[in-house]
C-alpha cells in the first residue's frame, strides 16, 4: 500500500477487518479509542522528547530513527480510522471541512511566517511587522 | 472529498499547499507537529472526559456532538499528514507494516474477545479460557 | 517521606538537587519539561486503557497494579516540580489560586452530582433537575 | 498557601473536600481521572507549541504568560492529588520511591550533561565522551 494509491477507504476496511476478527468492537468505545489515539501520540512525542529542534529535523534523514517514529504514526492513523468506524465519521470529509475553516481563520497573507497574535516574531520577518 | 475516493496522497497534498502558502515549514518542526498532534488528540479526549462507556457511544447518534469530535479528528489528521510530509514518509505503507505485525503480535484466535493477558476477563469469554 | 510530613518545597528540593548533579538544567527547557509531564500522563493512562469504569476502581484493591500506577504518577509529579523549578512557581499558591477559582465556577449547591452543562444526568439526579 | 510551609496532605484535603461537597466522586474514577491529568498536561504543552527552547525559557520572566501556565499547571496538580485520594495512594512514598530507583538508573557520574545513550551529544560536552 501506498499514499498515492490507497484510498482513506481502504485503510478503515484493513483496521474493520482486524478489529471485526478479533471481536474487538466491544473495547472499542469511542472514548477508549480517543485515549488510545492520545496514548501513541505520546509515544510519538517520546522519540522527540529532549532533541533539539534542529536534532528532530535530522531525523528525517536517520532511517532507523525514522522507522520507529513512522510505526508510531502508524498506531496513530490506526486508532484515528477505528474512532472514524466506530462514530461513522467519513473523514475525508472532516478534513475537508476544517481546512476550509482554517483557510479562513489564518488567511495566508496575514499569516505569512507567522503562527499567530502571540508569535514574538520570527527571524525572517520585515522589520516593523507586527 | 470522501474516504471513498481521496487517496493519503491527495490528503497530504492538502496539507503541504496550506503549510507552503504560509511559511510555516519554519514551524513544522517534526518536534512540534509531534507535540500539536498529541494536544489535538487530548481535545478528541475531552469530548468523553467524563462520559462513560455507553454515553461515549451515544454520541456517534448525536450530530452536533459527532460533529464536534469529528473536528478534532481532522487537526489530528492534519498534523499526521504534516508529520508524515516533513519526514518524507509514505503513511499508508507505515500502516500496512504496522497492521501485518499486529497481525503476528495478536493472533485473531487467541484474542478474540480479549485485549490481552491482563484482561480480566470479558463477559462471553468462554469460561476456563484464560 | 509521607505527605502527612512533606511538603511541596521539599519535593522541589529533591528534584532541584537530582537535575543539578546531572547538569540537566539545559535539557529542563519548560517546553521539553511540559512534553514530558505529557508523556507520562500517558503513561499513567495506558494503565487504564481497556478497563472498565469499574476495572478501573478495582486498581485500588490490587497492589501490584496499584503500585505501578503510583510509579507514573511520581513520574508526573516530579516533571510537575521540575517545571515550578524552571519557572520559579510557587504549585500551591498557583493550586490556592486556581482552587479558589473553581469554587466560584462550580458553585457547590449547582453542581452538585452533575460536572456541568453538558451533564446528561446522573441515576440519583432528582427528576426534572435540568 | 506556599510550597514552603504546605504538606502535600493539606493540599490532597482541600481537594478532598471540593469533591466530596460536589458529590463528584462518582465521576472520579481513577481512568476519568487518568484522562484528566492528560487533558490538563496537553494544556500546559499547548502554552510552548510553537516556541523555540529559548523563547519558553523567556516565559519564566513574563509575569503574564507565567502566571498562565501555573494555572494549567495547579489543573495537572489538582488531578493528581484526586487520584492519589481515589487510589488511597500516598504521593511522598512513591515519589520518594522512584527517585531513589532514578539514582539507581542514572548515575550522576555517567549522566553528567547527557540525558541516556540515545544523546547524540551536547556542546559542552568534552571531546570524546561517549
């Protein structure tokens, strides 16, 4: 499987079928999947936990490093397709939604190098931008 | 855009267009999209912080209430596309890996029912099974 | 140490003289201190992952369990520390604080049996009480 | 109330207290609580999400955005003390405890300025030190 061929779709019929098999829908509440998403994205975190932030960009170009942050995400995209079964979610959708949402909040032309009113201000910002 | 016909790729093309139009590859930091993940699956948590089990799966019949999780779902998806674009990794072939070891580590047989050697037991577990 | 006898200072301390004799001052950025207050809460949670609301009161009657689940929260609490130490809190003045705070945003006579708005109702809410 | 003149006891009590008035036991179990303490600690994060280590080094002589996250702090802290009180565990012990296990497991003297074998090394480290 691959990103450019495999649809959304796809992905929540492996993890239905794997959840289904094991008759696992009855531990699958939503709340319980909702903390298993929180716990690996922690264990993601954990890979990243005292690194600098030019360190954690390095880690892109380490693959065992890389690996074992990519099986994190993995567990992280398994528990986020099993919440979107559980609820019905399409979430192709949601995500479609939320961008648009988020086009809206941070127009691109205000938000240019910038993360937000608290952003101190970044190196490559004119001076004098607020 | 529908799980049925958007593909990881397409998804993540989203993503990087949105994080490229506004500079902000300077924060995207795998470090940071690591933490932003993790406080966005904690808002998915919130939502059932103090539901329980059976309440928490009522929501997915309450369209304003799965309308809610179903946005914070996409921020965690958001930054999992960000994540798997600052580390060049291919998200669905990391899930596949994952799921095929699962596979091994959680044999459909022995598990079924259970979620593991420290379940206490679930109410049609055959008895004597252990 | 008990908590009848110790108090928070003497915690700080503790954790203040272990982060000095390892020189782990420049690793205690509040942002990585706050990354790993997170981790461990996570940690704390998995221990709870698949339980039941019950399962997860019987933890108190089981001593192995118990004790693991008091080894990740000593974890959240010395990060918890280690933060005040970097930031130069003062946790129970900012606890006071935030306590008194609370009183006024839950008022008891409100609130009672019920943890807000959102609250669907509990078995012994009165009928009627909204 | 102060850290220097405040049991960790006093402060399980006043929570004690805010709970029992409310009859909200009923929703502390110790995984909502779990949950909580999560909750609370992606809070905290979210104050340093985008900041360099540097710029949440600043945050400790920003009055404001300090006393902003002393309060998400006294939340983790709060939430703590509510599941020791659930789990009728006692915070100094284990505290003590693990510590004393992290004496055990990291030596000051092979720890000095590195954080575990995984340090690809620190600047002030001297040459050649593992």
């Amino acid at each position: 499987m691959t990103d450019d061929e495999t649809t959304v779709a796809r992905l929540r019929q492996v993890v239905e079928r794997f959840v289904e098999r094991r008759d696992w829908h009855r531990f699958h509440t939503p709340k319980n999947l909702a903390i298993s998403l929180a716990i690996e994205a922690a264990e993601v975190m954990e890979h990243f936990q005292w690194l600098t932030p030019e360190q954690s960009r390095a880690v892109a170009e380490q693959a065992d490093r890389r690996a074992a942050v990519a099986e994190e995400l993995a567990d992280v995209l398994a528990y986020l397709l099993a919440m979107a079964n559980e609820l019905g979610l399409d979430l192709a959708a949601a995500f479609e939604a939320k961008m648009a949402k988020n086009e809206q909040k941070y127009p691109a032309d205000q938000y240019r190098g910038r993360f937000g009113p608290d952003d101190p201000g970044s190196p490559s910002t004119s001076p004098g931008e607020p």
